[in-house]
C-alpha cells in the first residue's frame, strides 16, 4: 500500500506548490485510513490508475496552451505564430483567482518562452480571434454567464460582437482543457434560446479530454440504507426548492449497461464498488457535518433543485479541485480530512 501511497503523491507532486502546499505520503496515508480497511489498497490502486488519466500539472497546462496555438495557426491559415497572435485577443472576463486568470498569466510565460512574444501585444494588428480560455467546463454556468454578457458588449466601431459574429467578420473559440458533454450541450442549448439561435455554428470549441460518462454514477442495485435515506431526503428538498416548476428528471443511477465498453476505470466490477464507496462514505461525510447548503451533494455539487447524489466529476489540476468532484477529495468541514487542500476561493 505504501507503494501505491508513493504512485499518488508522485502524480500529483505539484498541487497548489506555487502557493506553498503539497501532497505528501502522511495526508494520503491519513486521508486513505477514514475508509474501510479491506476497502483500502482498492481505492487507492482505483485512484491511481484515475489520476494518471485526470490529474492535469501545470507541465501539461503548459503543452495544452502550445497546441491552442499552433492548432488555431494552422487552421486558419497563418504563416507564423506571430501573424496569428497579432489577430487574436484572449478574454480576460473571469474574477481575480479564478481559472482563467491563471491560465492567462501561464500564457504569457509560454508566449515569452517559446515564441520571444510580448502577451500584452496580443491583438495589435486587428481583433479577429477572440479565445476564452479555461480549465473545466462542468456545469458550465461561468462560461454561459461570461460570453451571454460579453457578445452583447461592442467593438470601437459601436457593433456588437455578436452582430460581428453572426457576419463572420471575428472568431470565438472556446478552449478547456476538460469538457463534460451533457452539459456543454445543456449551455449551447441556452445559448440557443437566450442569445442566437445558429450560436452553436458560429463558435468553434476545442478541448483536450472530452468527457462522456467517465465520472463517478453509481447503479442502484444493492445500495445500503444510508444511501436510500439520503436519495428520499434529497427527493424530498428538491419537489420543495421546485415549489410546483418544472422537475428535471431523477439522476440518481446510471442503467448498468451504460457504457457498453468500460475503458476509462479498471473493470466495470471495480468501477460499480469505487462508485459505492464514493457514494457512501459522501453521505456519511454530510451526515456528520453541520452544512445546510442543499447543492452539496455527496458526489460533489449539483443544483439544489436537481434530484441526484452530485455530479460526480473526477478533474484535477495542479491549482485546485472542482466542487463537482465527489466529497471525499476535497470536503473539509466536520470530522473528514479531504486528499486535496482545497484552495476555498475557487
């Protein structure tokens, strides 16, 4: 076990480092000890093989921020990085602390490093590409906030960006390195009602891991009662925050024949008890605290109205841990310690 403790904190050896944390083998060994004994060497061998495929470095945000680049050069048909650069403006519309502003500022280092390229001249010749950078796209709400406000706003000569869009005189382009499908499309579906209804052909999108059903989403069969009294429990809080609107369907299991092939965890057998223990031991974390928030959930958040345990998601990056990730990460209030020191401005 201690091997595999070795494997974890070798992975993620640069979370939160530049603010002067870590991971280190006594938090794992800690953090692993609050489950079930026999439960143990499976969770961590589970979770190695996870974060080999999800934890993002900053190394990596690095490379993914080269291939943006070289990908939009190449695809819009610039001779130079440089030429490309000069036409393209990168969106600054997130509050201080957040992703975006990380990534900006990683950017620049990457633009002064590789390619002698002053970030702050970025646009200089004309503002043809407009890139929204970001981390994750999980419940998508950041980006639907910031762009529906942005495209309404106009360019010097009084047009507005979405007018420009829509005569295809600029680019948008959104670029994650994570992107959870189902609600990605939930917000181009938004887009589509409150913004334009061709919003989703006038953007292009790219992306490093798209994600389908490859999170945490448990089957039904055979869970205990502690995770049938909190399903009633959150049944019940959600018809209450509804108050008689319009209910989203229950999305409490996944059908156990989805996905055909499982490729993503080790085995659909150990991917079912990984899911279970998640599940459980986030409904006992709640149990034991204090929270009264309803949008936490034991697979990490939803929205208060939505009849789930959580989305579930399994993202990590060198900077912080989402919310939506399950509880046992990163939940700190109580008597649990989380895996990750959560950076709680984010």
């Amino acid at each position: 076990m201690q091997n595999q403790i070795n494997d974890i904190v070798t992975i993620v050896k640069d979370y939160r480092i530049d603010e002067g944390f870590g991971t280190s083998p006594e938090r794992v060994q800690r953090w692993i000890e609050q489950f079930d004994k026999q439960d143990q060497e499976f969770i961590l061998a589970e979770l190695k093989n996870i974060l080999d495929k999800r934890y993002y470095s900053k190394e990596k945000a690095k490379n993914f921020l080269i291939l943006v680049i070289e990908h939009l050069k190449k695809e819009f048909e610039y001779q130079t990085v440089k030429e490309f650069l000069d036409d393209t403006i990168f969106l600054d519309l997130q509050p201080p602390k957040k992703s975006q502003k990380k990534l900006l500022e990683i950017l620049g280092e990457v633009l002064k490093d590789k390619y002698g390229y002053d970030f702050n001249v970025c646009g200089n010749k004309q503002s043809k590409n407009f890139i929204y950078l970001d981390d994750i796209l999980c419940t998508g709400n950041t980006l639907y906030r910031d762009i529906k406000t942005w495209i309404k706003t106009t360019d010097n000569s009084n047009t507005s960006y979405l007018e420009n869009l829509k005569n295809d005189k600029i680019r948008l382009i959104f670029a994650y390195i994570f992107i959870h499908t189902k609600n990605y499309d939930k917000k181009l579906g938004q887009f589509y009602h409150n913004v334009d209804a061709n919003f989703r052909n006038m953007i292009k999108t790219i992306e490093h891991i798209r994600i389908d059903k490859e999170y945490v989403f448990p089957i039904e069969e055979n869970q205990p009662q502690i995770v049938v009294d909190y399903q009633t429990k959150i049944t019940q809080q959600a018809e209450e925050q509804a108050k008689g609107k319009y209910m989203y369907p229950s999305e409490f299991y996944r059908d156990k024949s989805v996905p055909s092939k499982e490729d993503f965890f080790s085995s659909p057998e150990n991917r079912i008890r990984f899911e279970n223990i998640m599940l459980k031991k986030g409904v006992e974390i709640l149990n034991a605290s204090n929270t009264k928030k309803n949008n936490i959930r034991p697979l990490g958040y939803s929205l208060p109205s939505y009849k789930d345990f959580g989305f579930g998601t399994l993202c990590f990056t060198w900077r912080n841990v989402p919310n939506n990730t399950p509880l046992v990460f990163w939940y700190s209030s109580g008597e649990f310690f989380p895996l990750f020191e959560k950076n709680q401005t984010n």
